[in-house]
C-alpha cells in the first residue's frame, strides 16, 4: 500500500510505469503476509517489485514500450516473472523503457520519455530507465532490467541506485522479447549491493526453454558481502580513463579508487587494447541480430495491425511502418544491411572477429587482476532533447559498457558520489561467474 501511494502520488512526475497493477499486488502481499505467519517465508517473501515491461506478464500486457505491442497482453509469464512469483514477490506494475530496449535515454518510449528523478530536465538513462527512476524515486524497492549493451548499468549509473548485469545465461531468456539474443541478460536493480544479491538469488539458474541458459550448481550470490579486500587486485584500464570523461566524473571514480587502497586494495593498470572497437562491432552485432529477432512481428500474428491492408504486402509493410518507431526502424534497416549477401563478410563477419579480440583482452586482464574498475559512463545525467538529433552521440554514452556484453562477463554499476548535485557511477566488473565477488567488493563501499 505504501509504495503504491507512492506511485500514485508521484509517478506523473517520472512516467516510470507503463501499467501499474495495483490490485494483483495487494493479493500477493496479503497471501505473503499469510506465508509469513505459517512461517514459511523467504527473505524477499511480500517484497514489491516492478518488472521492465520486456518481461512477458500472463494477463497483463507486456509493451516492450513499443506501439507495436500496446495491445498485446502475454498468455504466459517469462522464466524470470514465474520465478519471483514463486517466492512471493508482489508485482507494482511494468517499466517504462526504450522501445525494445534500443537506447540510453528513455527517450525512444512510445508512452513517452521517463524523467530522472534528482532532475526531472535530464534523462533517467535507459533502456531500463523506468526501472532506474522507479528505484531511485523509492517507488518500489527492486525492479528487474535488462542489459544487452549497458541498459541496466548505464540507467543505474545516471540515478544514483544499483544494478547488476549477470554472467551471459545466467539468467534465463526465455520470455524476455529477444533484442540481441547473443546479449542480452537479465538482471536486479535496487538500492544496495546486498539488495540486488538477493534478488539475483532468485533470478538465477537453469531454464530448459532458453538454449544459451548455464546449468551451474545453485549459489548465494551474498556470501561473500563481508570478505575482506585486502590484497585484492583491482585493474584501471588504460583506454577507460581517457579523454571524454566529464572531470567531475574522474574526480569521483579517483576517489573511490582511494577509499578501496584504505581497505588495503592492490591497483594494477590493465590494457584493453581493442576496447575502442566496441561500440562500432556492437552497432553491427546488435542491429543485425534484432533485424532477425524483430522480423516475427508482421502484424499477422499478435501486436499491432494496420487499417484495411490492401493486400499481403501492404500488410506488412504498413503494419511494421506504423508499429515501429523510428530508432527501431534504423536499427532493422541497419542489420539487415550488414548481413545481406556481398556486406556479411565486410561487416557481421568482420565484427564477429573483433567480438572474440576484445573477449580475448579480458580473458588476459583477468590473468592479472581479479575485478575491473572503471566508470559507468562518460557523463552523469544529460538533459531530455540533449542527444536525440544525433543517434552516434547517443551510442557513444555506452562506450564503457558495451564491450561487457560483447564478451559476456558479468559487471554491475554502484553509486560513487556526486557531481554537481547528480549522481556518478563505478562500474566493476568480474571475470566469468565471479558475481558473489562483485557484491562483495560493491558492498564494501556502500
Ligand atoms: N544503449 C544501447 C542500445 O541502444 C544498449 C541498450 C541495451 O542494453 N538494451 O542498443
């Protein structure tokens, strides 16, 4: 009820929900309250959560902020959602977010952009940027996200929260609408470290029904919250500490890296040398793959439909033409040009490659140190309008990020400090499976 009133009282400042689902959540919490007096409660037993709205809800729709799917209400719940459920987690309602989750402002929402809530002139960051601003607003105390090139990490950055995005298959796809199945994941937002280890706690395992999912022996990803750090070895990469960081950002992340010397942290310079290619080897990997993933909606068989087609043809085209909006139209147009005959070679294959270089440059830091510093992103919060004439400039609030999800590795950002009254994130990031020690190092600051 609390949190609820909070929506209703503050929401229509943020527009950090899509649908809110009042009454289902009430149900919940009472038939929570119920297991907890039979005591049979976990610890996130009756704890509200919101879902990104790319997270199929049975009953209730699921937009993917897209016109394309506002009347489309899911007939079964992603792997994720069941699993919450399970445990007994009220749901508030479905986030806000880019349209497919293809953008870092929010601002690409077919139900509008959502607000930050330290200012509500700047951008929340996205794609989970509805989730970001639902968590920093206290609207609800978790939310889940998705990270495919820095959606989780990236909006967690820009309000001041935390978010975690997991090893690649780690948590399961299936039922999460596919961007860049080869990167996306799913992931906690929430206000601490700790909060986002028991939520990961619940996320996490084997799903039969997504093929990329990892069969790992089940873990508590907050048991190693309070292990010490002393003669943990952190790597600052080189390329992540150039020109372009906002000076403010740098002074922050420069203190941080002080506080972890105190608790008697090693610091190591690691290089990343391919690190500036991925965000053009993103932006052929990720459009191509969401060119093939998006193909499904036709207007044939579920979302939106254009009025009286004349025939096959201009049902589809129409369908799609009036359903998409026009990020998601570039990104279509984009991937399928980079994977038509005579352009695979010069541009997937070629990105393909790069893809395995930058993994390779992790996989050989990490023989050297045991986390990754680095800031989340370039800048703290930039102002609605700021970036949305240029989509390259746009793409270019990722750059720290992008090359994570290119390799598959799990990274979480936290709040650092502030600059000029908005909030700055550090990024840290693991080697494979390595989450529990990310928490660890994360809770330790906070
Ligand atoms: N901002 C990036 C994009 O637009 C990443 C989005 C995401 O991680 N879903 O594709």
């Amino acid at each position: 009820e609390h949190f609820l009133r909070r929506i209703e009282s503050l929401d229509h400042r943020l527009n950090s929900l899509i649908t809110v689902t009042g009454e289902q959540a009430l149900e919940t919490a009472r038939a929570a309250d119920a297991a907890r007096a039979r005591g049979e409660a976990g610890p996130l037993t009756g704890v509200p959560i919101v879902h990104k709205d790319i997270f199929c809800t049975e009953g209730v729709r699921t937009s993917c902020a897209s016109r394309m799917l506002d009347n489309f209400i899911s007939p079964y719940d992603a792997g994720v959602v069941e699993r919450f459920k399970a445990v007994g987690c009220p749901v508030l309602g479905k986030t806000n977010m880019d349209e497919f989750a293809m953008g870092s402002s929010n601002e690409t929402s077919d139900y509008g952009p959502v607000n930050n809530p330290w200012d509500t002139q700047r951008v929340p960051g996205g794609s989970s940027g509805g989730s970001a601003a639902a968590v920093a607003a206290r609207l609800a105390p978790g939310a889940t996200g998705t990270d495919t090139g820095g959606s989780i990490r990236q909006p967690a950055a820009l309000t001041g929260i935390t978010g975690l995005k997991p090893t690649y298959g780690r948590v399961s796809r299936w039922g999460m609408i596919a961007f860049a199945s080869s990167l996306d994941q799913g992931g906690p937002m929430a206000r601490t470290a700790e909060d986002c280890g028991l939520m990961l706690n619940v996320m996490a395992g084997f799903d039969e029904r997504d093929s990329t999912s990892l069969e790992r022996p089940a873990e508590d990803f907050n048991a190693r919250l309070n292990t010490t750090l002393k003669g943990l070895k952190i790597g600052l990469p080189r390329e992540f500490f150039g020109e372009g960081m906002d000076p403010g950002v740098a002074r922050v992340i420069d203190e941080a890296i002080d506080f972890y010397k105190k608790l008697g942290a090693d610091f190591v310079e690691v290089a990343l040398p391919h690190s500036g290619l991925s965000v053009p080897v993103y932006y052929v990997v990720a459009p191509a793959e969401c060119s093939s993933n998006l193909a499904r909606f036709d207007g044939v068989r579920y979302g939106y439909r254009c009025e009286d087609p004349k025939d096959l043809m201009d049902l589809y085209m129409r369908s799609r033409g009036e359903g998409f909006g026009p990020e998601v139209q570039r990104r279509i147009m984009v991937g399928t040009y980079a994977l038509s005959a005579g352009y695979f070679d010069a541009y997937y294959l070629k990105a393909q490659k790069i893809r395995r270089l930058i993994a390779d440059d992790f996989r050989q830091a990490f023989g050297q140190v045991d986390v990754i510093l680095a800031p989340t992103t370039p800048t703290t919060a930039f102002r609605l309008g700021e970036k949305t004439a240029d989509p390259v400039t746009m793409y270019l609030s990722d750059i720290y990020t992008i090359a994570v999800n290119l390799a598959g590795l799990p990274a979480m950002s936290l709040p650092a400090g502030f600059s000029e009254g908005l909030p700055v994130g550090m990024q840290l990031i693991g080697n494979y499976f390595d989450e529990a020690r990310l928490l660890g190092v994360a809770h330790q600051y906070q």
